[in-house]
C-alpha cells in the first residue's frame, strides 16, 4: 500500500507558492528557496523578489530545510521542474496554480482599490497582458464576490492551466 504524502499547512503552501509566482519559468528551486529565506543576494535584490510579500517568510530556517519545503511541494503536486534550455525552472501544476491564481487575482483587486480610494491613476497597466484567462475571469470573480452576487465556490470550478510567465512585471 502507497503512503499519501500530506501537504503543508496551508499558509506555507500560500507563502511557498506566492514567492514561486515572481520567478515562475525564469528561475528555479534554488533561487525560490532564497526568496522564502529572505536572501540579500545580489541577483535576487536587483531582481525586486526582496518585495515578494513571501520574502522572509523562513528567515529561521536554513537553506536546506527551505530546499526539503520546495521539493515537498513538488512531490506533492502543487509545483514541477521544466527544462528551460538546460536550466530546470519552477512552474505551478494546475493544482498549484489553482490556488495562487485566486489569490493573485484578490491582490490585484486589492491593489486597484487601494488606486481608487487615492485618486491614483495607473500610467501603465501594461503587466495585465501577460495574464492567463483564467486569471482575467477572477478578476470578475473576485469583483463579484465582494458585492455578494454570485458565490465564489461557483467559479472554483475553473480548469486550472499551465501558467508560464513572459516578462519582468508579473
């Protein structure tokens, strides 16, 4: 009989996968595992993943103990490695972007509201052309939960994708 490998909790799941969005398809394991560890590595500073809300989150713990976290996340299904060249990169599973996206689409929204009450208008919002349709769809999902139109768990029901970002401003 095959042992089920248990997650994480859930908030490191969220930690793990959050710091993983700002590199997916760039970098991989080794760099995503410097993020959670709160690294003042050059690259990853000039990179600005020192602004992952996730940066830190393992402060205590050592390298290797993050690296064990981030392998655990990929034996149980919520990120995988793809070559990239000759480079192994970091990508979400569709379970693992499942969740991130929901939570990725709530930081958005969060973000333009906080625009909104400021009188800010974005000179750019060029980044949003990156995003996966799904991604776009709980925009509105989100827009309509916060008005108590139509219950989220209705739109959980979402394929999960494959996500690979192109560009510097996820």
């Amino acid at each position: 009989m095959k042992k089920r490998i248990k997650p994480l909790p859930d908030p490191e799941l969220r930690a793990i996968l959050r710091a993983a969005d700002d590199i997916i398809a760039e970098d991989g394991r080794t760099l995503l595992s410097k993020i959670l560890k709160g690294s003042k590595e050059r690259k990853l500073l000039e990179l600005g993943l020192d602004r992952n809300p996730s940066y830190g989150y393992y402060k205590d713990l050592t390298l290797e103990q993050i690296m064990d976290k981030v392998d655990h996340m990929i034996r149980t299904g919520f990120l995988e490695t793809e070559l990239n060249g000759k480079l192994p990169t970091i990508i979400f599973t569709p379970r693992g972007w499942a969740i991130e996206r929901e939570r990725r689409a709530e930081e958005f929204v969060q973000e333009w509201d906080r625009w909104l009450e400021n009188n800010v208008t974005p000179l750019n919002m060029e980044y949003l052309k990156e995003r996966n349709r799904g991604m776009i769809f709980l925009f509105s999902a989100v827009e309509v939960k916060s008005k108590s139109m139509k219950p989220m768990r209705e739109l959980k029901n979402i394929e999960g994708e494959r996500f690979v970002r192109k560009g510097p401003n996820y």
